[in-house]
C-alpha cells in the first residue's frame, strides 16, 4: 500500500501543477502549426497526435494545420521534378502544385487524421479549398527591387472559418493543409503554412497560436549563443526580424501577425522535444519564445 502512495503522489502533483493552467484555456481554441522533425520522426508523430486530443479532452479547441516540405520535396524526386526556392518559398509549377496538393492533402493530411483517429472519432481532414476556408492571390516576392514569378505560390486574402467552427462546435478537431482556393482563377495555391496558421489564428480568435519547428526558440544572439528568449513583445519582435535566419522569418511574422491581431499569446516550440506541446502549455516553465502584445495593444 506504501509502495503505491509514493508512486501515485507525484501523478497527482503534476496534475494539480496543470490545474490553474486548465482553468485558463478552458473553452478557448489554439491553432497549432505541425512542422518539422515532428512530421518524419514515429515518436514525435504518435506524442504530437496524442498532445493534441489531450488538448481536446482538457476542454480546449485544438486546430491542426500543416504543411509538409520534406514529403512534398520526396515526392517531386521520385517525379524528377526539381525542388527550387526563391525569397524562402517554393517555386511551384502548375505540375509541381499538383504533387503538393496530393502529398499534402492526400498523404500528410491523412495521416495525422488516422493518428488523432486512434483515440476516438475526432479529427476531420479539410484543404484551404473547402468551404472557401483560405483565399489567395498570386504571391510575387521582390528579390534585389524586381518582383518574381515563382508559379502558383499564394498570399492570403481572405479566411472564412465557418467550416472549421462548426467542426468544434461539433467537439472535432480541424486538421487543415495549407492550400488555398485562388481569388483570381480556377486553380489552387501553395501557401506557407506558418502564414496559414497565423491567418487561421487572427480570423478564429485563438488564445494561442503554437509553432512547433526545429529549434529551441528564437536565439538571443545566434550564432553566439543559444539562449534562448522566453518572452517578448510584438514590438521586440519585428525590431528582430530583419535580423533573423530565413527559415524563421515565415513564423517569427505569422507570431506577429497572430498577437498584433486579437491573438493572446503566439509560440514558437521545439518539436523535437515529445509532448513539447503539454508542456507549454500546462506547465509554469514553458519551452519556447512567447510572443504577446505590446502592453498598449492589450488596453
């Protein structure tokens, strides 16, 4: 009996730790971007699917979105087509845009859903594409003044979430690619899913807008150091931005997009860490950069 006391007591411990944390996103819904290792490695996958409907059952709203790089890049190989990027995004021709779209909704997509699926009938696999849920216009970055053709590579101008809400309304949680319908013709878009998330977050008024990616956080001073920075505000941020390696900038901007619009809290998480996610967000620690407010936005 001893023996089971003691074994117990520290469960309950850590369950009484995340009780004011459950108080407080109770009811409320986070958008979280899957990315990164946590999309290759079985592990990570089966701790983020389970992270997730911990989430649900906790009360929360959790909504998936995702991207997916290294398949997309996987499936073009075995198609010879050639992976190039310009300004940080894929170059995407209308015959690469069709593998990103299968890989994405027809491989990626599908997988998380049966993962989330193990632990009940709870996640619904939708695109950008359905119920008109993203909205894009060609994206034509400038590189050195000039502005680029890099095919059918979107920026977002419009989200309608009535899909995704009656998903939660209905206690589902939304697993959406990010691909959106286009504005301006018959065809799809590639969108970046950092960008689609942080969209997704502002428009659905999200507590929280979570970013898992390959790294600790945002690095105070990298390469020279790798604290990293727990907290700081949306005006710290975009001082840091023209600063920041290309790989970052995508979310660092979707973190500052989401808090400068209505979005209480935006992070950025290493996914490389299991349960990364619980331990943001029910724990006094954290793991992360948290992005908030500037104190003036919030009064």
């Amino acid at each position: 009996m001893s023996t089971r006391k003691h074994t117990a007591l520290p469960k309950a411990q850590i369950l009484v730790e995340a009780l004011p944390w459950l108080t407080r996103h109770h009811g409320k819904t986070v958008v979280v971007k899957f990315g990164g290792n946590a999309m290759i490695n079985e592990e990570l996958k089966a701790a983020f699917a389970q992270d997730v409907v911990f989430l649900r059952h906790a009360g929360l709203k959790p909504v998936v979105v995702h991207g997916g790089g290294p398949q997309i890049n996987a499936q073009l190989d075995r198609q010879g087509l050639v992976s190039e990027f310009k300004a940080g995004l894929r170059v995407t021709t209308p015959e690469a845009m069709d593998v990103v779209r299968m890989v994405l909704a027809g491989q990626v997509q599908r997988e998380l859903v049966g993962l989330l699926n193990q632990h009940g009938p709870l996640a619904v696999g939708l695109t950008g594409e359905d119920a008109h849920t993203i909205t894009a216009t060609k994206h034509q970055p400038r590189i050195e003044g000039e502005l680029v053709d890099i095919g059918r590579v979107g920026q977002i101008t419009e989200i309608d979430t009535g899909a995704i809400e009656a998903l939660l309304e209905n206690g589902r949680i939304p697993v959406v690619s990010s691909i959106a319908r286009s504005a301006d013709d018959d065809h799809v878009y590639n969108v970046n899913a950092d960008t689609a998330a942080a969209a997704l977050a502002a428009a659905l008024n999200a507590e929280t807008l979570m970013v898992l990616t390959d790294v600790e956080g945002l690095y105070e001073d990298w390469p020279h150091s790798d604290e990293v920075i727990s907290r700081l505000t949306a005006t710290e941020l975009e001082k840091l931005l023209p600063d920041l390696a290309s790989g970052m900038v995508p979310k660092m901007e979707g973190c500052l997009h989401a808090v400068r619009n209505g979005v209480t809290t935006a992070r950025v998480i290493d996914g490389r860490v299991q349960h990364s996610i619980l331990l943001e967000i029910f724990t006094d620690e954290g793991i992360g950069t948290m992005v908030v407010p500037d104190q003036e936005e919030l009064t």
